[in-house]
C-alpha cells in the first residue's frame, strides 16, 4: 500500500492568492484613506488661513477705527461699488497680506469700508471683502472661463465697532 504523508506543510496556490487578495485589499483602503487625509489638511489649512486673515483685519480695524477713512454713504450699492473685486488693494495667501500690486500671484484679495451708521452717533459698520481664487470655481461650478477672466468668488463680513 501507499505511505501517506502526515505531515503536510505550506501554502497551496489558492490560499496565497486569497492572502495576497486580502493584503491588496487592506492597502487600497489604505492609500485612499492617505489621499482624503490630504485633501482635508489642504482644505483646512486654507480655512484656518482664511480666519486667521478675517481676524488679524478685525483686530486691526477694531481699536483703530478712527485712523480709517470713514465713508458716509448708506447705501447697499455704494458699498458694492466701493468693494468691486477688481478694486480690493490688498492680497493674501501663503501667510503674507501685501498690496495688490505686489503680489499678482497671491490667490485671494480683500479691502474693507467704515461707514458711519445712520441710526446710532458713534458707531461705524465696517464690511470686510476676502475674495480667493479657488471660492471663483466652487461659485461659477467649475466654469474655466469664469475662472480664466479673473473673476474671484467673496465672502463679505461685517461687524460693528464703537469710535471711543
């Protein structure tokens, strides 16, 4: 009769492959979990330079308002006017805030109006302007053309401050 082994050791084909399987599957999750980790960090960092930049405008406006030119005009319109996107003098990105002039690659632009307001002696509404570059796609749907033409999506904040 025929000897049989007892003892049978390794790996038959089907067990590597599923092993192998397994490992690919595992490391798919893996790399796409590091690539959306990625996006959320650039995503963030661009938020926190966004606020950082809102509050560094406010907290220089705020103690200092009377060393700004105060507008007196009430109307929506005039403010529009007076914040049109080609007009904003500053520019900001990658952690620096210059004019606009010197920074033509800088990706965002922002300025800012005091007006007196016509309901309450003493307090000035201040509207802030930031515009950037990449809010242009997110508000045009992506529309290159849009981009293209220098057209920049904005987010306007206001706030009150007190001339004392």
């Amino acid at each position: 009769m025929m000897a049989q082994i007892k003892n049978q050791k390794g790996l038959s084909i089907l067990e590597s492959l599923l092993g192998m399987a397994m490992i690919t599957l595992v490391g798919s999750f893996f790399i796409s979990g590091t690539i959306n980790m990625r996006k959320v960090a650039k995503e963030s960092g661009t938020k926190n330079s966004l606020y950082k930049q809102i509050n560094d405008v406010i907290e220089n406006i705020r103690p200092n308002v009377r060393m700004y030119q105060i507008n007196y005009f009430t109307s929506d319109k005039s403010r529009s006017e007076a914040l049109a996107l080609e007009k904003l003098p500053m520019a900001w990105g990658n952690g620096k805030i210059l004019p606009a002039k010197d920074c033509t690659e800088c990706p965002g632009r922002y300025g800012f109006v005091v007006q007196a307001s016509p309901d309450f002696k003493g307090l000035y509404i201040v509207t802030v302007r930031l515009s950037h570059k990449d809010w242009a796609q997110a508000q045009s749907g992506g529309d290159m053309n849009a981009i293209q033409a220098g057209n920049y999506g904005f987010v306007d904040y206001q706030f009150v401050v007190n001339s004392q």
